[in-house]
C-alpha cells in the first residue's frame, strides 16, 4: 500500500532496525559502565554482553539528531542565539585545551575581540564583559549543528575503560587513542594534526588508574555539545577536579543533582516524599545512588 510508513519518522536511522539494534547495545553498554563505582559486577557483567552483542563500530553507526539550516529545522543554539547572543565558553574548558595544545579549541570557541581564547569563570558574579570571552564555536552553534544522543567516539572511550579494568577484549591503549581519533575527526580536525596531539607525552596512554583518569578526561572533552552526559559522568568519575565558583550560592557546593519541581511536590506530596526519603533527601546536594566517587 501506499502512504507514509513509520520509517518515514525516524529521523536517526530511518527504520534500520540493525542500527537500532546496535544503538540500543551502546546505550546498555554506557548504562551499564554507570555502575562502575556502586555495582562493578554487574557493570563487568552488563558491559560484556553490550559489546558481545554489538555495539557501534563506525561513526557512520553513531546517533546524530541532524538539524537542517532551513530557518525552521535549526539547532536550539542556533536559534537562541537568533534573538540573543551571550553564550560564553568555560574557563575551565578552554585553560584545559590549552594545557594540552588541543587542536579542537578553534573548534570548540571563538576569539574573543582582541583574538584571543578565554573562557568565562564559573560562579563568579562579575562576569568579564562579553566582548572579552569566547563565545560558542561555529560548529557548534550553527543552523545545521548535529546533536549528539551517543556517538562511536564514546563506545570507543567506553571500551577503553572496560579493557583497562578487565571487563573486555582489547587493548585499552589503542582503544584510547581511537577514541580521541574518532572525536577529533567528527569535528573536522586534520589527521596530522590528531596525530601530533596524540603524541605528546601529556596525551600517550598511562595505564592503570592514571590511564582510566586519561580516558575520563578526554571523554569529558569529547562530550562538548552533549551537557547532561557530560555531568554525569563527571558525578560518576569526578574528572576533571571542578571548584565552586567563588559567588556560588548552594552553600558553596556544586550541585549533583536535580531537584524534584515544585508542581510536583504540590500535586504528589505524598510520593515524593516517600521517594525522598528513600534517597538520603534527594536534594541538590545529595549524590544519585550511582554516584559515590
């Protein structure tokens, strides 16, 4: 019969169940490496049968949500910045590319005025002027911006950890250096120029504890664009080390969680408070229960 099919909606792999399929393995397997601190064996355990089952293998397999520079079909970034321009970049991003002669910082931020990199300081109330900050780079806030939901860089980062801590086949090295390879090529940064930044001795894998921090890092890199993933598994890794801004107003802490919203304390009292209690208070400074590093 003619007419639309449901295919026609899947806007990431248009009705391919076997992308759906090794997607659906990838997100179990970065389900289940977020145990790796509360539940390790069953993290071992979930995190070998996601991979032996078939996770992405390519960054052709990747989800990407792609926006379309049609005036309507834009990336949020791209629209926000439409009616208002003041998105800066972190300081402590843009001081961490620059520690490591990171060739994603023309990527990830733009000069500022004097052409220059700088990032804006967190919980600081006097905030530099906009002018004299990077804003979001190019890439990242144009019409047609890709949004990441979980890429072959990450599968690859989460491999590395999983065969550094014995979980899975391969060596966690190579897998490390793939995983940069693979994010650095994503955003467009020239082979010769991955191939410099991975041999710097900063950058050339550790092993060990040094290598999962390694791995870490460099995945908290490469989730710029992706916040949410980015903060968990900061909460889950505590890469990087993160200080309160100096204006910070949670009691000088930096949040681990989301607050239940009100309208939902005023409608369901009852179950929130049963399900709050459960969980230490589940304030903003009570850690998720998979949060205990």
């Amino acid at each position: 019969p003619s007419g639309p099919r449901i295919s026609d909606g899947d806007l990431l792999y248009g009705g391919d169940m076997d992308q759906w399929r090794l997607f659906a393995n990838s997100l179990r397997l970065r389900m289940a490496m977020r145990l790796s601190e509360v539940a390790p064996g069953l993290a071992a355990t979930e995190v070998a049968d996601a991979i032996s089952a078939g996770v992405f293998t390519s960054s052709d397999d990747g989800a990407i949500l792609h926006f379309l520079d049609n005036g309507v079909d834009v990336h949020p970034i791209f629209g926000y910045e439409r009616n208002r321009d003041d998105h800066s970049i972190s300081a402590t991003l843009v001081d961490s590319l620059k520690s490591f002669n990171d060739p994603r910082l023309p990527i990830y931020a733009r000069p500022n005025q004097a052409g220059e990199y700088v990032g804006t300081p967190h919980g600081d109330a006097d905030n530099p002027p906009l002018a004299q900050v990077s804003r979001i780079g190019t890439y990242f806030s144009s019409a047609a911006t890709p949004a990441v939901i979980l890429s072959y860089a990450e599968v690859l980062f989460l491999r590395a950890e999983a065969a550094e801590r014995g979980w899975a086949p391969g060596a966690a090295g190579d897998l490390y250096a793939e995983a940069i390879t693979a994010t650095m090529t994503d955003v467009g940064v020239p082979a010769a120029d991955i191939a410099t930044y991975l041999a710097q001795p900063s950058v050339q894998y550790q092993g060990g504890e040094a290598g999962l921090n390694q791995i870490w890092f460099q995945k908290w890199i490469s989730l710029y664009g992706n916040g949410p993933e980015a903060y968990a598994e900061w909460r889950r890794t505590g890469v990087p080390h993160l200080e309160p801004g100096p204006d910070a107003i949670n009691d000088g802490l930096i949040p681990v969680r989301l607050p239940y919203p009100d309208r939902e304390l005023s409608l369901n009292a009852q179950a929130v408070q049963a399900a709050m209690a459960r969980q230490g208070g589940a304030t903003l400074n009570s850690p998720v229960w998979w949060d205990v590093r």
